[in-house]
C-alpha cells in the first residue's frame, strides 16, 4: 500500500537531481537510498546506539567509524542549525543580563546592551 511523506524541498531537490542522473522515478531513487542505508546500518561498520552516545558526548567522536562519523556529523550538522527553545531562553537571558553572547570574526566575544531584545 502506498503512503504519503512530507520531505523538505532540498531533500526533494536532491533527490529530483540524483533521480534523473540516474535514470530512476523519484520514488525508485527514494527506495535505492533506503536499501543502502538500511544495508549501511546492518553491516556492523555502523551501530546507531553509538552514534546517539557521541550526539549526547557520551562518546568521543574519534571512536566512530567512518559511516557512523559521516551519519553523526550529519545530525550534528543539523541538530546545531536549529537552536531548541531552551537555547533561545539561554541567549535571550544573556542578552538582557549584557553578557556575551558570541564571537566577533576576531575571536573576540561580543557583548550584547542590557534591555535589548531578543
């Protein structure tokens, strides 16, 4: 039975580009992926478990191999492009508190003015 899946527009524009470079549906392109990284994930370079553990620091990303490196760096790359509610809280308050909030293109940290909103 077929099902329906929302997908982001550059994961779809990724696979439209990767499908017609292959000569394969979009939906055929979809399921050639899904074998490989389900075969990826079976082939016991690859443990899931590990790649969690790095993602919460429990692991050091030097012990991964280099399918889990390439999967973690992928996570990670996207986990820190989206800051959690929390995060957002964190630097608000910092901001409002005048303490640093980042760096300057020289290293240096930048200080945010008291009162200033988020």
């Amino acid at each position: 039975m077929a099902q329906s899946v929302k997908l982001a527009d550059e994961v779809m524009a990724l696979i439209r580009r990767e499908a017609d470079l292959q000569s394969r549906s979009v939906a055929g392109q979809i399921t050639h992926w899904l074998k490989i990284g389900r075969a990826i994930e079976r082939s016991g370079n690859y443990d899931h478990a590990r790649i969690a553990a790095a993602l919460e620091g429990k692991l050091d990303t030097t012990e991964l191999h280099a399918e889990e490196e390439a999967a973690w760096l992928e996570a990670f790359t996207e986990k820190m492009s989206a800051p959690s509610d929390e995060e957002h809280s964190y630097h608000a308050d910092r901001r409002r508190l005048g303490r640093g909030v980042g760096l300057d293109a020289g290293g240096n940290l930048v200080y945010a003015r008291a009162n200033v909103a988020p």
